[in-house]
C-alpha cells in the first residue's frame, strides 16, 4: 500500500488566463446629436445671420467630438498603464 499524499513530486501548477471583454461606453452627455438651425429667413441679411448659426452649431458640435476624442484616448492611456 502506497501513500501518495506522502509524494516527494511536487504538485503540478498551472496558470491560467482568463480574458474577459469589457465594452466602456462615453458619457450620453457627449453622445447628444447637434441641433441644426432651422432656416426662416427671406432676405440677404437672414441668410447672412443663419450661416453664421450654423457656423455656431458646428463649433458646438466639434466641441463635443473633441471632448469624445480626448475621453477615448484617456481611456486608451488607462488600459495601456495597466
């Protein structure tokens, strides 16, 4: 009769990775869709004052992209310090 927890082997030890896929999602306050301007003007001097509100709208906008570019490569940062 052989007492095998009496081994002089040691134990077999073995590693295992476990990867697990976690999706982050930016803030909803940066995923807003930009408000366009609704055009009711009739004159020159309307349509000079609506191009400039688009101008507006779209500094807004890239405002908010930016903002989604810099909170992308923070997290990219994060996960590349780990």
């Amino acid at each position: 009769m052989t007492l095998t927890g009496c081994s002089n082997t040691p134990p077999i030890v073995r590693t295992v990775t476990i990867t697990k896929t976690v999706y982050v999602l930016p803030p909803q306050e940066l995923m807003s869709e930009c408000a366009i301007p609704i055009y009711s003007g009739k004159t020159n001097p309307d349509l000079y004052s609506y191009s400039l509100s688009l101008i507006n709208a779209l500094s807004r906008c890239n405002v908010d992209w930016q903002a989604i570019n810099n909170w992308r490569e923070a997290k990219a940062n994060e996960q590349s310090n780990r």
